[in-house]
C-alpha cells in the first residue's frame, strides 16, 4: 500500500523530469547543427568576398567594352531607323555572363558563383551599359538630336511700317489662322517666325521649307537679313488682338532666329508649310521635321 503523499511526491518528481528531458530536447533542436546551419568559415567567406569583388570589375569591363563597340563599330554602320538594334544587341549579351566568368575566372572563384551572381550580374551590366551609352551619344562625344523648335512659331504681316500678328498669336501647335474681316487675301508681306534650339549649335543646321497652297509647291529661302534688320519691330509687334509679340527665341542668342518669305497678299485657303532640318551629327545626319498649317479666312475675328 502506498499512501497519497508519497504517490503525489513521486508523480511530481517525475513531471519534473520530464519538463527538464522536453527543455534539453529544445535546447538541442535549436542548435546551429541540426537545423543546417553550417559553422562560420573566415576563410571561405574571404574567398567568397574576392570573388564577388572581381565578378564585379570583369562585369564593368565587359559592359564597358559592349558600350565602345556599340558606340564606334556598330552605330556608324546602323541605319538610324533600326537604331533599336543598338540596345537590344548589347542587352543581349547578358547571356554571355557566365559563359565568361568560367572562362576568364580562376576555378578557386568559380566555385563560388551561382543563381545569385549572375542575377546581380545581369543588372549591373544593364544600368551600366545604359549610363554609358547615354553619356556617349550627346555632346561632348556625339550628337544624335537634330535641332527642334525653340519655343513658338508664327506667320506675320509687314504692310512697310507695322508688323503685325494673328489673332490667335504664335503657337507651338500644327494651325494659326488669320482672320481677314472679310478680303479675300491676307494684304502685305507674310513672313514665317520661328527659332531653333540644339544642344550643340544649331548654326550648323540647313532648314528647308515649302510652301503648298490649291497643289502649288514652292522652296522658300532663309532670309535672315529681314530678322536682324527688323529685330525692333518683331519684338514690339501687335496682333489683332492686342496682345504682346511672343518670344521665340527665349534662349536668346543660344536659339537661331529664321525669317522664311512666305509670299505678298496670301489668298484666301489653308497654306500648308512643310519645315525640314537636317543637320550633320555624330555619327548620324539628324533630321527634324515640322508640318504646319496657315488658315487665311475671311471671317471677323471671334
């Protein structure tokens, strides 16, 4: 017979047990070993290091190298209207990466590249190709843009004494309609106004511009003479709705100035004006292109 306080004593001698076995079982499973942990290598982590490190400069040096075969081979014997090929080409080449690596790599950094490596790779080769690439093209090592439209453009009358501007006044959009008040023609001398920008200098531009009007082309010539010697009155010029002149070359003597000779007493009809610049780049010819329309109408100004 075994009497009730010495049963409860050996029961809570042996839950006691038990707790202190359950606690060294998880003190156990919470080492570094059983859950697959490995054991910190100073020396293979160096190792690792290194390798990172040179993965790093070889992936520079073959992005660069991407960069001035595209730059100096490639885009001058590319058309610039499959200049996609310039990016898409050296983009490409990422899949050269790891063939690379474990050509040029000693076997002892090798070993420590995988997944991670060329992904980190990949991008790296990316934004530096596109920085590169960037910087390469515009001045001062090339020049791809043509020079464009500096701020606004309009067409003018000059009757000898005052320059005068459409009700609508310049714009940078494609249409500026005159309004005749009922004549059938837009009296005076018409001039089309306009300034060009460019990111080198856009005195190297040759601009062409026609005039069509009812199936008749004309090749109107830059006149620039006419800018230069009515500088005052283009600046100080009103319209027909009272309004200041526009500035159209707000960079000032950055932008150049053209004064094209459109014809005398327009008649009535929609003037289509066709402006092309085409300037010598590096590598390319840069071409702009500028399609506007001159509205003359006899109706009053709204």
């Amino acid at each position: 017979m075994v009497d009730l306080s010495t049963a409860m004593t050996a029961a809570q001698g042996e839950r006691r047990q038990r707790m202190q076995g359950g606690d060294k079982e998880k003190k156990v499973r919470r080492t570094g070993r059983n859950l697959g942990i490995e054991a910190f290598d100073p020396v293979k982590h160096v190792q690792k290091e290194k390798a990172d490190t040179a993965s790093m400069w070889l992936v520079l040096a073959f992005s660069l190298t991407i960069t001035l075969l595209m730059r100096y081979v490639l885009m001058d014997s590319t058309d610039p209207e499959n200049s996609k090929i310039l990016y898409i080409l050296p983009l490409m080449c990422i899949i050269l990466i790891p063939t690379l690596h474990r050509t040029v790599m000693p076997e002892r950094f090798v070993e420590h590249y995988g997944g991670g490596t060329w992904f980190k790779a990949a991008f790296l080769h990316t934004f530096t190709f596109l920085a590169l690439s960037f910087l390469l093209v515009n001045p001062p090592f090339g020049d791809i843009a043509a020079p464009e439209l500096a701020s606004k453009w309009t067409v003018i009358t000059d009757d000898g004494e005052e320059i005068t501007y459409p009700h609508a006044m310049a714009t940078s959009g494609s249409t500026i309609t005159w309004y005749t008040d009922g004549a059938d023609a837009l009296a005076g001398d018409a001039w089309l106004l306009f300034g060009l920008m460019d990111n080198v200098n856009s005195d190297g531009a040759v601009v062409e511009v026609t005039r069509e009007f009812q199936a008749n082309k004309t090749l109107r010539e830059d006149n620039i003479s006419f800018w230069t010697t009515n500088a005052e009155r283009i600046a100080n010029g009103t319209s027909t709705s009272n309004k200041s002149a526009p500035n159209l070359t707000p960079h000032d003597d950055l932008d150049q100035p053209f004064s094209i000779y459109l014809g005398a007493d327009l008649e009535e009809g929609t003037h289509k004006i066709r402006v092309k610049i085409t300037e010598q780049g590096d590598p390319w010819e840069n071409v702009q292109e500028y399609t506007w329309k001159l509205v003359i109408s006899s109706d009053p100004a709204p």
